[in-house]
C-alpha cells in the first residue's frame, strides 16, 4: 500500500506515518492504538500523537473510551473538504496575480524581443493564455488542430465578442475543426499548412519551431504583417470546413 500512502501524503499534505495510519483504520476498521501501531507498522511511541493530529483534522473519530476506539472518517469527506481548501486559496491566488501578470507581462514583452516556450503543452499553454487577451482578430495556421471542449468555447466566446477568428488547418483533420462550423469562428484546411503560427491583434505573434515542441512568442508588428500576408495567401486557397452531411 506505499503507493496509496504516498498518494495520501500529497493529497493530504500528511507525513508518512498520518498517511499509514489513516489508511490502516480504513482497511481494518476500528481499532485500538496498539492495534493501529501493529498493522501500520506506526512505533507505538508515535501513534497516539498521530491519532491526536488525525483526530482534531476530523479525518478519525472515536467510539468509546478506557480503551479509546478509534475509526476513519469516509475517505469522500476528508478528500473533499481539502479539495475545497485548495481550491478557495487557488481561486484566492489567481484573482490577486492576475492583474498584476497581466500588466507586468504585456510590459515585458515591450522590453525584451521573444519568449522561448519549450514542450508541446508550453507551446499550447502559451496560446491558450494569449486567446484570452485577443481583441481585435486572431489568425491560426495549425496542422495538428489540439482544440479542447473549453478551447472551442473559448474561441467562440471571444469570436461572438467582435474579435475576428480564422483557422486554417491540415486537409485530413478537418475532423478536430468541425466543432467549430455553424459559429462565427471561420474554420479551413489545405494541403499547404506545413507550418504552425499565431497572430493576435496587431502585432502579437506565436510561432512553432521545428516539430512544434517549441514555441517563439514575440510583439512585432512588421513580422507580424509578413505572416498575415502568408496566412491570407493559405486561407484564401483552402477549402472550408463543413459537416460530413452537409
């Protein structure tokens, strides 16, 4: 069960002997802190501190008394109630560094030329975060659509909004655009996407290197009126995307 008690540790924010004594009463039920000691292999020294800290955590409680009982709490209980701690200091957290990484970041981007972003999921975490601050327009030639539930609602949300949304992707995977047909977003694919770019706005840019497991992230208007020339030329020619019944 060490695999179970490390995950105990993490979730919990418990020391390995919290985490084997908790999971023993679960397995055992009830029992007496010599008998948690023995089948937790918890030094009879320390359990009943630890069965002290569990106890005033609410994640055991007791039966009788002379001898003391002692048994679990539900496993559903104790998990979900901090889960909600975290995600209340997590909620708590974003909403007082948001604005300030928004301010600070678009500032950055004025003074230093490029963010290097590495890794497929750096690259599409990156895009993800610059779709929120798109305004005016954002052009995406993708060969490998990766579009999520949240990602087609995201970019319908912002196209609805009076932001201009265009995606050109690889002919042959029309299938990840089509969630998009019957919305403002304007979806295509062409045999010619080879490459892997982002425009947003005016001069905000997001390009894939290589395979795409690395990414270039970097405010320049006149490289960004270079790419929107190449995007038109690949948009104009692609065929649109439309339901296998349509």
């Amino acid at each position: 069960m060490a695999d179970l008690d490390d995950i105990l540790q993490e979730v919990m924010e418990w020391g390995q002997y919290h985490a084997a004594v908790y999971r023993t009463l679960v397995e055992r039920g009830a029992l007496e802190p010599t008998d948690v000691s023995t089948w937790s292999d918890v030094p009879q020294g320390r359990v009943y501190d630890i069965l002290d800290d569990l106890y005033r955590e609410g994640a055991v409680k007791t039966q009788s008394v002379n001898p003391t009982i002692y048994v679990a709490q539900h496993p559903e209980k104790i998990i979900d109630r901090k889960e909600a701690e975290f995600v209340e200091k997590a909620t708590e957290a974003k909403q007082r560094l948001f604005q300030t990484y928004e301010v600070n970041f678009n500032e950055d981007l004025g003074r230093n030329p490029a963010w290097v972003v590495a890794g497929r999921s750096g690259v599409v975490d990156q895009v993800r975060e610059q779709l929120e601050f798109a305004d005016q327009r954002i052009d995406a030639l993708e060969p490998e659509p990766w579009y999520g539930d949240d990602d087609v609602d995201l970019l319908q949300s912002v196209s609805e909004n009076g932001c201009d949304v265009r995606i050109v992707g690889r002919a042959g995977a029309e299938d990840a655009l089509e969630p998009f047909v019957d919305s403002p977003v304007s979806v295509r694919h062409s045999t010619d996407v080879t490459t892997s770019f982002y425009l947003i706005d005016d001069d905000r840019v997001i390009l894939n290197i290589g395979r795409g497991d690395t990414g270039v992230m970097f405010r320049d208007a006149t490289i960004a009126t270079v790419l929107t020339t190449e995007f038109e030329n690949t948009y104009n020619a692609a065929h649109e995307v439309t339901t296998p019944d349509a």
